[in-house]
C-alpha cells in the first residue's frame, strides 16, 4: 500500500472531510462506471453511487488491505449496492436460461466465431444481449472485459472463488453467445 492510501485511510477513519473528497476524486468515476454498466437510468446509478459512498465512509474500519486492495474494496460495495439495488428495484424479468435454451450445447470454437473480431457491429450485438442476462453475471462479464479485473479481484468482489468465477464467465460467454446468434436471426 502506498503512503498516499496509507494517509486517505487514515483520514477516512478521522471523518477527515478532505480525505472523503479525496476518495471521491480517487475512485468516484470508476465507482460510477461500475454502476452505471449495470443500472441505465442515470438518477438510480446517481442514488447506488452515493448510498456506496455512505457505506464506504461508515465501514472503512473494516477494510483489510492483507485481503484487497482499497479500490477492490470500494468496488466489492459498489457491487452488492448495485446487485442489491437491481432486486429490489426491478419488476421480474424472465432471463435467457428461462426459456429453456441451452447455452452449453456451444463449442468453445463457436463461441470464438461468434464473438469474431471485435468491431463495431460485434460491440453492439454484445451490449444488446447483455441486456438479457441477470445482474450477477453481467457484473462478472462487466468486471472482465470491461473493468480487466482478474480472476481473483472478481472473486474478492462477489465473495466466491476464482475457479467458480472462472466457471461462470465460461458459461455466461456461452450465454451471450447464444443470445447474440438469436439476435442476428
């Protein structure tokens, strides 16, 4: 941990309202763009980014740099905000897997060849069908692709393992691939 995070931790833990407006700049636009891909109207994700603020603020005694990094910390709140917030806040939506389609029927090979080489169209088949995902895994696809967190930073972050991480960005690729070759039909 540097000196800097070493001296906003503590002055997080003083109440310090400098060291707060430090977080904020520090870490505020990759909280909010973590919540922002997972929740689209601009006034919820504005609601989710201030409530992960208020809780980072009140537990910062409970951060343990030995297990994470503070900005893996902060983004394990921002997580279970936003997964919190999309449950209770949602109407029910019937996801991919409810209709009965089976997404591991893929070869890793299709998988590949559907999502080819990233362009334009292909970006744009993606953001589409992550829209039929559940929160869970559009937040580990997200946090992937999007944010480059490895295997074990997502683990931290929704309190599993890297290899059950690993299993479900397999299976949830599967997923979109599936849900990309319907939206191409």
């Amino acid at each position: 941990m540097t000196e800097t995070e070493v001296n906003l931790i503590e002055g997080l833990l003083k109440q310090n309202r400098g060291a707060q407006e430090q977080m904020l700049d520090s870490y505020g636009r990759d909280v909010f763009a973590q919540i922002a891909r997972l929740i689209p109207a601009i006034e919820d994700a504005e609601e989710v980014y201030q409530d992960v603020f208020v809780k980072v603020f009140k537990n910062i005694r409970k951060y343990d740099a030995e297990k994470s990094s503070l900005k893996t910390w902060v983004s394990r709140i921002a997580y279970h905000e936003t997964i919190s917030f999309l449950r209770k806040k949602s109407p029910a939506v019937i996801y991919f897997e409810d209709n009965g389609i089976e997404a591991q029927a893929l070869t890793d090979a299709e998988v590949g060849e559907t999502f080819g080489q990233p362009n334009a169209e292909t970006v744009q088949l993606i953001r589409a069908a992550l829209k039929h995902l559940p929160p869970e895994e559009k937040a580990i696809i997200t946090m992937f692709y999007y944010e480059e967190r490895s295997l074990k930073e997502i683990a931290y972050v929704t309190e599993s393992i890297p290899t059950t991480v690993a299993s479900k960005l397999s299976r949830t690729r599967r997923k979109l691939c599936r849900i990309i070759k319907m939206l191409q039909s």
